[in-house]
C-alpha cells in the first residue's frame, strides 16, 4: 500500500515538473517590411524581439520588466545581390507607466566594393538609435534604425 502512494506521489511529482517552461527560455517574433527604391534599388528591414516564455521577467531593484530587441537592415543594389547589413539591437525596461532603453549596440558588414564608414548606437529615454553611414565609389548612403518601446513593452 505504501509503495503505491509512494509511486503515485512520484508520478504526480514528475508531471508537475515536466510542465513548468524552462526560466530563461524566449520566444522569437519577427516583422518583416521592404523599402523600394527609385533606382531599383531596394532594403528589407527586419524587426526581432525576444519575449520571455515567462511573461513577467521582473528586475526586483527596480520593479520592472525586461525586453530585447533588434532590427537588421539588409540593402540590395539593383541586381538583387545584398550589398549591405545594418543591425541595431536594444535592451528595455517598463512598467506599465514608463518605459527605458538601458542598453545599444550595432553592428554592420559589407560587400561588392561597398564599406561602412561610420556606426553609431545610443539609448534615449525609450528610444534606441543607430546611424551608419556606407560607400561606394564615393557615393553615400545612410542607413538610420529607431527601436522604440512603449510602457506596456511593445516595440516599434
């Protein structure tokens, strides 16, 4: 009789446990939308945010909530090759009433003769912005990416 309770108890033990999400654990979302150009030329720019399976990732010293996000710019000459990649990625936080960007970074790659000659990321209030600035045959193109998230969390 024992051992049978004991057993259950263990079965129950083992499903209650094999239900609770891993901590740490995110969940993808992406966005998608192409700028054309007049040229022919033309960019798709992707927005990334990584939300927590476990909805409420509190910062206790602050009593807010945590989100990242990211957005790539990927250009393309006339010819559909991608000459160019811009990335821009922040780390919010919020709380229902107010939202903060607390972290930037950027990143960006070249090819087909094109170089990046200037990048730049900062955090303002809930804003992330980034600047980069390309080359080719000393024609220019700026590439500028806006993060911004809202009290509740969500990021445009």
């Amino acid at each position: 009789m024992s051992r049978r309770i004991i057993f259950m108890l263990t079965a129950l033990l083992v499903i209650a446990i094999s239900a609770v999400p891993c901590f740490g654990t995110t969940r993808t979302d992406s966005s998608v939308n192409t700028i054309c150009y007049n040229d022919g030329s033309y960019a798709v720019v992707t927005t990334t945010t990584h939300v927590p399976l476990m909805t409420n990732v509190l910062n206790k010293a602050t009593n807010s909530l945590t989100k990242s996000s990211s957005k790539t710019y990927d250009y393309y000459d006339k010819s559909n090759s991608k000459v160019w990649t811009f990335t821009v990625s922040g780390t919010f936080t919020y709380d229902g009433t107010t939202a903060r960007a607390i972290r930037s970074s950027c990143s960006a790659s070249a090819n087909s003769g094109w170089e990046c000659t200037k990048k730049t990321s900062k955090c303002s209030g809930a804003t992330v912005t980034g600047n980069a600035t390309f080359r080719l045959n000393g024609v220019s193109k700026k590439a500028t990416i806006k993060l911004t998230c809202s009290a509740n969390g969500s990021i445009s």
